[in-house]
C-alpha cells in the first residue's frame, strides 16, 4: 500500500486551511504535519529541504512535492478528484480567476488584517480593511445570482476563496453587508465532511 499524502500545515493557516479542507471534502486519504510556525519550524533546514519557500501549506504525494495553496488545489483536484476542476475552458478560466483573487485581494484584504489581529503583522490596517471590503463588495455581487463562483457547484475556487473570507471577522472585517457571501459561506459550511478551520480568540465583529 502506498503512503498516504503528507500535507504540512499550520492550524491557524488559512492557506494550509484551503488544501485540508479540500481533502476533506473531497475524501483524498492524507496525513497532516503540524509545522510551528510560532516556533519557527518553518524555517529550519529540516523542513526548508521540502519547501525552500519556508512556508505551509507543502504537500508530499510520494516522491512529488508542492508547494502554493492555490497549486496543491489544482494537482489534488486533477490527480484524485477531477469533479472539483471543471474541463470546459472557460470554466476552469473562470476557476483560474478565483484561484488569482485568493492569491491577491483575499490575501491582501480579509488574510492581511487578520494578520495584523492575530500576529500583530506590521502592516497598513486601513488599506488592508479597504481591500478587504474591495474584494467582498466584488464576491456580493457576483454571488447575486449563484450559489457557488463557478460552474453551478462547488468547485476548488470555493474552497481556495472560503477560508480568509470566513475568518474575516477575526481581523475587524465584518461580514454583515454581505448577505449573499453569508449565504455561500453557509453553504459551504453544510457540504459533507466540511472541516472548519479552528477559530481564533480575536473573532470579533459579527
Ligand atoms: N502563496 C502561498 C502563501 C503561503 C503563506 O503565506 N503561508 C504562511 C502561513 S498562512 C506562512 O507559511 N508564513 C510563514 C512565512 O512566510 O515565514 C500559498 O498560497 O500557499
């Protein structure tokens, strides 16, 4: 029997949070390392020979090693769960802009200010709430008519988009002008074998 996936992650780590949750949803067997981050595990040699990047998530699938949330989604999904990965092309280019607003107004936005909240991160709290509120506003209203980003179901954009916008509240981004995004967190939130991401203590707008 092979060894099952290796995912490296870190609790507090909505990027690492995005590639556990999808394994759980789409039931890929796996094993999860806790790396210290707050110890700074992430940056000594042992586990810089699997990610010279010094960052989770990381995923070792046998002898295959990647690094990038947004980059396990896509080999996860193509390698064991291809119904998370639409084949028509504009649909995975409609995926494909979701996966780059995860890697740029989410992580600049909602992921930003709880970087601030929870890890005192030095960074601008106005810009980031600013940004944050950008990319909420852009997510209300394409949601007007939908209930996922693309395709009518629950693909890896969802998932790579969920979970700094679910933990928004914890960086002082409230979510309550945003009924539709509510409705889709939601939804998300009742799929089979969805797997939160722990909350932390600084959850407190509503
Ligand atoms: N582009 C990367 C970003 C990953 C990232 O920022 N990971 C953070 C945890 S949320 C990390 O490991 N930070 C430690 C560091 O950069 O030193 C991805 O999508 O996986």
């Amino acid at each position: 029997m092979s060894n099952p996936i290796s995912i490296y992650s870190f609790p507090l780590s909505g990027h690492a949070h995005r590639v556990v949750l999808f394994a759980a949803l789409a039931n890929i067997t796996h094993e999860l390392v806790n790396v210290d981050l707050a110890a700074g595990e992430h940056k000594q040699a042992e586990f810089l020979a699997i990610n010279p990047d010094g960052q989770v998530p990381v995923i070792k699938d046998g002898d295959t090693v990647i690094s990038d949330s947004n980059a396990i989604l896509v080999y996860l999904a193509r390698q064991y769960a291809p119904e998370f990965l639409p084949q028509h092309p504009a649909e995975e280019a409609q995926v494909q802009k979701f996966l780059t607003m995860a890697a740029g107004e989410i992580a600049y936005g909602p992921a930003a200010a709880r970087l601030i909240t929870l890890f005192s991160a030095p960074l601008d709290a106005a810009s980031c709430l600013a940004n944050a509120h950008k990319a909420l506003t852009k997510l209300e209203t394409h949601l007007n008519d939908k209930q996922w980003l693309v395709a009518n179901k629950l693909t890896i954009a969802d998932i790579a988009i969920y979970s700094y916008v679910a933990h928004a509240p914890e960086g002082n981004v409230s979510l309550h002008e945003y009924p539709n995004v509510r409705s889709w967190l939601a939804n998300m939130q009742q799929q089979p074998g969805f797997l939160p991401m722990p909350a932390s203590a600084v959850g407190l707008v509503a």
